[in-house]
C-alpha cells in the first residue's frame, strides 16, 4: 500500500508538470504585447518561462523517480543497492529502458529550446517544436502504460497517446495560467488585459474540441480497460476512473456557460482568472486519480483472473 502511495505521488507530479507544460506551449503562443510599459510588456513570458524551466526539471527529476520504481518492479529489489545494480539491465535490455532514453532525450532538448527562445516564446516554431517534443514524452507514457499491454501502435496504445495528448493540451492551460496569471496580480496591470484576454479566447475557442476527443479516447480506454459498467464499481481501478469522471463531469459543466466575451475587457479577463482557481483545482483531482489507477491493476485482468478461477475450479469438478 505505501509504496502504490509513493508510486502514485511520483506520477501525480509528472503528470502535472507535463500537462503545465503543454498549457505553457499554448499560452505562449501569442501577439507581443504592445505595450508602453516594458515591465508589463515582458511580464508575461517571465513568468510563463519561468514555470517551464521548473516544469522541464521536475519532468527529468520525475523520470529518473519512475525508472526507479519500475526497476524495483521488474527486478523485484527491495534495497537502494539493488535496484541501482538492476538499472543498468532495465536500461539496456528491456522495452520500458528505451522509451525511457527517449524520454530523457526529449528533457535536454525542450531545455535547448527555451534558452534559444527565451525572448520569443510566442512564435510558433517554438509551440511546433515544443509541442513535438512533449507529444513524443505522451508517447512514452503511454507506450509504456496498461494500454501497451496490446503492443505498440496498436490500436489501444495509439488512443491512449491521443487521450493523453488532448488531455494534457486542454488542461494543461488552467494550470498554467492558475500559476502565472492570477487575477488579483493581473488585476493591478491594465496593460496585460489584452494579452490575457487573447489567450483566453483562444483557450475557450479549442477548449470543446480537445475536451471531446478526451472524452472520446478516454471511453475507449475505458471500455477496453474495464470492459463493463460493473466494472467502475467493483474494483479500485474502476473506482479511481469512477471519481475522475465525475470530476471531469464537473469542469465541463462549468464551461457550458464561460465567461461572457461581450463584457468589457477588464471584467471579462477577472471573471476567467476567478474561475480557473477551481478548474485548476480540479484538474489536480483529476490527475491524482489517473495517478492511482496507473498503478492498479486494470478490472479486465481482474476479471480474466476471475474467470480462470472459476474454470480450474469447474475442472477440479
């Protein structure tokens, strides 16, 4: 149980600094501020920089974690000393160990791409690139999650890359903005309400559809991971993608009626900064759930054990 809880906490914090990262890359993307206050007009992309360079370490520090759990999953270790003396077998001869090396490949290169773009994170070579990079460590996850279990590019694998894609580039700007823009700071800087203003735009115009393919993916993931309704009530991995659902059932609710654009500039951006508070908080719900249930055993192979139960018992018969 404890080491499922620390198991949990590791991914817990990936996932978040993997998906501020992808809102990071969207937030970027952006006008320059034309602005007469310098400090305001650079005010932005300090901060939004300044959250992806922590996102970029804490991704490698979370990386090296997993690799650790996983090679005293594999090796069976219980000691310090021995799981770094299975690591470099884990490493070099297994599955998990290369897409792990790409992984941490991926790490020095977003770093090289935000020192090269450091005064300009709104291009968007620099949201193709670092969307790229952070759709290839997507892969990586879900190459080496439950969904592998099909093998590679299969069909399951493949949605569950584009569930996590989506996922992360829908809710990866709430958390983004949550962090650098908060309403009482952006409040007292009329001059950021434009910019503010225009990546809350764009993030309510792909809010639906990166929403819907979430959804979408997520209920295939769903249907192949635990086959049955019955299913989400039964077991503690249907259980933890039970309160996911429902939390997501939440933010979408809230979205029905988003802040009126038709409201005058000030109020429209403080109206979105005061709501995205709790969608942020949400989303970490969200999150620590999916950090569970990565760890569970899926219900299908709970139920396929079942049913291997029930038929050497019929056999013994």
């Amino acid at each position: 149980m404890f080491q499922t809880l620390v198991h949990s906490i590791v991914t817990f914090i990936d996932l978040v600094a993997l998906s501020a990262l992808a809102g990071i890359i969207l937030c970027a993307v952006r006008q320059p501020l034309q602005s007469p206050d310098t400090e305001d007009s650079a005010f932005l992309s300090h901060r939004l920089y300044r959250l992806g360079m922590l996102c970029i370490g804490t991704l490698a520090i979370s990386g090296i974690g997993d690799l650790m759990q996983r090679t005293s999953e594999m090796s069976g270790a219980e000691s310090i000393d021995a799981v770094f003396a299975a690591l470099p077998l884990v490493i070099n001869k297994t599955h998990y160990g290369d897409l792990w090396l790409i992984r941490m490949a991926c790490i020095p290169i977003l770093l090289a791409l935000y020192l090269l773009r450091k005064r300009q994170m709104h291009t968007v070579l620099f949201a193709a690139l670092a969307g790229a990079v952070v759709s290839v460590i997507c892969f990586c996850r879900s190459a080496s999650g439950h969904a592998a279990d099909f093998g590679d590019f299969s069909a399951p694998q493949l949605v569950d890359w584009l569930h996590l894609m989506a996922a992360s580039f829908w809710s990866g700007p709430l958390l983004a903005l949550a962090v650098v823009a908060p309403a009482s700071v952006i409040g007292a800087r009329p001059n950021l309400h434009a910019a503010v203003a225009g990546i809350a735009d764009r993030y309510l115009w792909i809010f639906g559809p990166l929403l819907a393919i979430a959804v979408f993916s997520g209920m295939f993931n769903a249907h192949i991971e635990v086959g049955t309704f019955s299913g989400l009530l039964t077991n503690t991995y249907g259980l933890d993608l039970s309160a996911k659902l429902s939390v997501l059932l939440v933010i979408a609710m809230r979205f029905i009626a988003p802040p009126s654009r038709r409201q005058d500039e000030a109020s429209f951006v403080a109206a979105f900064l005061k709501r995205i508070r709790i969608d942020a908080l949400l989303i970490l719900a969200i999150l620590l759930c999916v950090a569970f249930f990565t760890h569970e055993i899926p219900a299908r192979h709970l139920q396929m054990k079942h049913m291997e139960m029930n038929h050497e018992h019929m056999m013994m018969q």
